[in-house]
C-alpha cells in the first residue's frame, strides 16, 4: 500500500532534496511539498520551529501554496499544513537517529579498544566490552540491558545494513523501521543482506512498521528455508502457558503456541465470544452504532475473548454447570478455519519456499505442508485475464464465494496501512451500491471488483466520517482525506509469489 509521494528517482527511490535550499510555496508548490523538499537536517529544524511558533507566517506560506483553483477552506488548508510540520519533525527524528547509531557504534569501538589497552586483564573474557557498555548505561541514564540492545543494533545497523541506514539518513524511514529491518534480519548470515535489503527497501519508506516486519519475515523466511525451519522445531520446545500477576487484582496469561494453534485458539474464543454477546435490547449504544454501520462483520467487543475463555474453563471444570449457553461447543458446529497459503512446488516438495498462514505470516515449508494436508481446497474460476467471473452484479450481500475471494486477494483491510486481518472485516463497496437503482450502471455493484476488506474503524470512515474512495483501473483504491490528501492502496503481492 502506497501514498502519494514527492518526486522519485529512475530506480524508484526518493529524490534526495538539495541541502541548503528553501522553496517557498506559491502556485504549483503547495506547502506541504516545499517542506518535503528542504533536507533533513538543521534548516529543516530551525524551518519548523519558526512555522510553528508564528501563526501569521505559517497561515501566509500555507495559504500562499493553495493558488486560485484551490477551494479547501481555510481551517482545512492550516490543519493539512501542521501535519506536513509533523512529518517533517519525523523526518529530522529519522536523521538525528542515523547520526546517533554511527556514534554509539563508533564509541563503543573506541571505549572498548581504549579499556583494552589500558585496564590489565579486561581484554579477556569480554571484560572490555562489558566495561564499554557499563560506561555507556551511566552516561545515558540508561540499563545495562537496554545499552547493549542499544550497542548490538547500532553496530548491525552501521556495519551491514548500507541501505537501511541511507534511507534513515535521509529521513525516508523512521527509527522503528530501521530496528524492525535490523532485528528481523538479525538471524540471516551477512550474505543475506543485500538480498534482503534488495526485497524490502524499496517499499519501505511507504510502509507502516507492521506491514514492513512482514515483509521482512517473509524474505527471511525465503532466504533462509532451512534456518527458518530449525528455529520453528526449537520454538515448539518452548510452548508454555505462563499466568503473570498484575495491580488492580488483575492478571495476565501468556500462552506460546505454533501460529496455527494460536489461530485454532483465537477463532474458536471469537465464535464463542459471538454466542456470548447480549441481546440486541442489552446492548448499549456503541452496539447500536456498531449494527447501523455493519455489513455482517463482527466486532471485537473489548473482552469478547476473555469472556470467552473463562466461560469454556468454568464449564470445563464444573460438571455440574449448565454449558448450553456455549452453543459453539455443540458437536454440530462447523469446525474453526485455518487458511493456509502454499505453492504448489512447495506442496509437492519440489521447493522450499515458506508457506502462509493467514492472520499470522509466513511459515516454514514443512509446517505448511502439515496443515494443507487437512485443508480444503477450493476452485476460482476465471477470465483470460485471471478475473473472477462475478454472476451476482445486482445483489447487495455479496455470496460466500465473493466473500472467500476478496479476503484472498486482499488479506488484510483495505485501507492503507491497515494490518486487520481480511476475514475479521467487513466486506464493503468501494463504490457504494445504489439501493434505489441497483440496476445503475454507475452503481456501486456487488462484484469482487468493487469489493474491498474494510475493518470497522475504517468502514465509518467511509461511510460516515468524511473520507471517500475511488477504483482505479490497475486494481488500487485511492482513498481521499477530509483534509484533501489523496492515498492509494492496492492488494498485497500473494504470500507464496515467487
């Protein structure tokens, strides 16, 4: 998913702005891209500092980048300008961390050496590099602990991760980013890194860091089948179920599981959670809000799960308890769905490459193969252009199998940067269907098409709260602010794609 971005390189990189250098917004620069264009750096602090102290000027050179066709109003043209000043402030974090990873890195160098030299015997045994760090936690006010995760991703960082540190650098990625491709990365051998890095950095700068630590798995995973593979087999070991206390008489449950477990666990809590829920006359008004903006989905009531799970145990352990108020335990319920997605290669055993667990992310190969082995497979249909063929052009509800095929093609809600997996959203129109006319051929019809996965939160926001969407031609969806901005989303590449 991508938003719309200054100018570009050849290679699909950002253009680097030209340090020293200020343009003010007039016709054909609005103020949010002059800010865009001005370095990161020191000018960019200093510009922002003065824009947000001095209304007068900040409302002159917002208004100035409008020119005559504009008609936003003025409120509106201000708020947009004060979040291109929060973007910028993010881009000056962005740099002022690159230049602090080269320097905890580069001192940790030094202290260390100079405690080597001078301190007998604290060459050995890591004593120097200890003593390092130690040195460091004090002068930061920080842990031991925290310095050396701080130490370990500088060095990483600095010493093999050349295109992440130039997209930092040039305030393209946030330091979360940055540590995501780090840590993520951290298994793989320094041969893998420019592969790596190769797969997941051009996008990254619109990436959120959720979506980017996907990606980032994802190529790990394919770079390294194998090692993926060992690690799962050494994970299992570790299963547990561990109970935490915690203030306010309340506690907390951990359980580590295999991913598909936790989704066998996760879906059953929620088909349990949905018998659970109050009749419609109990419910308060967030579920009457919640029903008037529906379009099927269900949504999580703060809880649901735990409510969930307390009652199945309490049934559990009572024998004498009444359980018909847990329908979803009948013998008779359809069974909780694992949708796993896997090459036919890999299935076969002919390759290697990790599968996909839906609502998780990738898996190893052999993992896959194990849960395919009790899956169902089902046949999409489709025209020489690989679209599904759509019957049910004037129905409002779109049918199961409409439903199966969004939720695969999108796998996640479909508002940019939203991690909400496909099948706990609402399946929404992006043109909305037109209950007066449905036979419009301006309509919003129910074809796999013009449906989109939308998550609750982001259903309101279009249907209620200002924000519009629009179909493009190649499949993306571009989605219009309140404030103006337009962002583009488009389906995520399938898991399993070579």
């Amino acid at each position: 998913m991508r938003s719309n971005k200054g100018p570009e390189r050849g290679d699909g990189l950002p253009v680097r702005p030209v340090p020293g250098v200020v343009a003010l917004p007039g016709p054909g620069l609005p103020f949010a891209r002059a800010v865009e264009q001005v370095a990161a750096g020191p000018m960019l602090l200093t510009l922002v500092q003065q824009l947000s102290r001095d209304e007068g000027l900040l409302r002159s050179w917002a208004l100035a980048g409008e020119g005559a066709a504009s008609f936003r109003p003025e409120s509106v043209v201000l708020a947009d300008a004060r979040l291109a000043l929060v973007q910028a402030c993010a881009r000056v974090e962005a740099v002022a961390a690159a230049v602090k990873a080269e320097l905890v890195a580069s001192a940790y160098g030094q202290i260390t050496t100079a405690t080597a030299e001078t301190v007998p015997g604290a060459a050995r045994g890591g004593g120097a590099e200890a003593s390092a760090q130690a040195e460091m936690a004090l002068a930061l006010r920080m842990t031991e602990r925290g310095t050396a995760a701080m130490v370990d991703g500088a060095v990483l960082l600095t010493s093999r991760h050349p295109g992440t540190r130039w997209l930092l650098t040039e305030g393209h990625l946030s330091p979360a980013h940055a540590r995501v491709v780090v840590d993520e990365a951290s298994v793989l051998a320094d041969e893998d890194i420019p592969a790596l890095e190769a797969a997941v950095l051009r996008r990254a700068p619109e990436r959120t860091v959720s979506e980017l630590r996907r990606d980032v798995r994802r190529a790990v995973a394919k770079l390294d089948p194998r090692g993926a593979a060992e690690r799962h087999a050494d994970a299992v070991q570790q299963r547990s179920v561990r109970v935490t206390p915690l203030p306010d008489g309340m506690a907390e449950i951990r359980a580590l599981l295999t991913a598909d477990e936790a989704q066998v666990v996760c879906g059953a809590l929620d088909r349990i959670a949905r018998d659970l829920r109050p009749a419609p006359s109990e419910e308060g008004g967030a579920g009457a809000a919640s029903r008037a903006s529906g379009r099927g989905g269900f949504a999580h009531r703060p809880g649901s799960r735990a409510d969930a799970l307390v009652a199945v145990c309490s049934v559990l352990l009572d024998p004498t308890a009444d359980g018909d108020f847990l329908p979803a335990l009948t013998r008779t319920a359809a069974p909780v769905a694992v949708q796993v997605q896997i090459s036919a290669a890999t299935l076969l055993g002919l390759a290697e490459d990790p599968a996909h667990l839906v609502g998780h992310g990738p898996i190893p190969a052999d993992l896959g193969r194990l849960l395919a082995s009790d899956g169902t497979w089902q046949l999409a249909i489709t025209d020489p252009d690989g679209r599904l063929l759509d019957l049910h052009r004037l129905r409002y509800q779109p049918t199961a199998a409409q439903r199966a095929r969004v939720t695969a093609l999108w796998l996640h809600c479909g508002h940019p940067t939203c991690s909400v997996p496909a099948a706990r959203c609402d399946v929404d129109h992006t043109v909305p269907y037109n209950h007066d006319e449905p036979d419009d051929p301006g309509g919003g019809h129910t074809t796999c098409r013009n449906l989109c996965p939308r998550c609750r939160l982001h259903h309101n926001l279009k249907t209620w709260w200002g924000w519009t969407t629009t179909p493009l031609p190649d499949g993306t969806i571009a989605h219009r602010t309140p404030l103006g901005r337009i962002y583009e989303a488009r389906p995520e590449p399938q898991p399993c794609a070579a």
